[in-house]
C-alpha cells in the first residue's frame, strides 16, 4: 500500500511540480523558524517524563508538562501559519503587474427583500 502511496506522490510531483517544490520550501521554511524551538520544547518535555506514564504526574510536575503542552502546541500553530503563509507567497506570481488574480472581494450582503 506504502508503494503505491509513494508512487502516486511521485506522478502528482511530476505533473505539478512547481506546487511540490513551493510546498517542500514552505516546509523548510517552518523547520527553519520553528524546528530548533520546538525540538527545545519536546527535549525537555521528555526529560520531565523520563519514562514515566504522563498520567501518573501529579503536582508541580503535572503543571509543567501542562505549561509544555501549552507552549508545544502555541509553536506549532505558529509554525502551521508561517508555512501556510510562505506556501501562499510563493505560489503568489509576481506583483510586476503580470497575471497576478484579483484579490479576493467579499461579496456584498445579501439585501432583505420586502414581503408585503
């Protein structure tokens, strides 16, 4: 099953390659912001587990693999949004005035109709 995953990701890579190549820059992007961060966060998560099962934390130890949690996931949000943000520039043409698409405008509301 494996091969035939990786076989289609290689067709889809050779027929859009310049959407794989921006998604493979987007994601070393974010290892490059986030990765030596999160890795910290994940480091010294596991030295506070060592071992351990996490549901028999109690206390102040409890408490600090909460505050780790909390700043894991905060960074990996972080890191989700800066590659979303770097995938869409670089899939963005040039602003040289080219084919640039036209900024996305809301659409206006809808106007209540009167019933009488």
């Amino acid at each position: 099953m494996a091969r035939r995953e990786t076989a289609a990701r290689r067709r889809s890579r050779l027929a859009d390659p310049v959407t794989h190549a921006a998604a493979d820059a987007a994601q070393a992007y974010g290892r490059t912001l986030y990765g030596q961060r999160l890795e910290a966060v994940v480091n010294e998560w596991n030295a506070l587990i060592a071992g351990r099962d996490v549901r028999t934390l109690a206390g102040a130890d409890a408490v600090q693999f909460m505050a780790l949690r909390a700043k894991f996931d905060a960074l990996a949000v972080q890191q989700k949004q800066a590659i979303e943000a770097e995938y869409a520039r670089r899939l963005r043409p040039d602003d040289d005035g080219g084919d640039a698409p036209a900024p996305h405008r809301p659409t206006p509301p809808l106007q209540k109709e009167r019933l009488q």
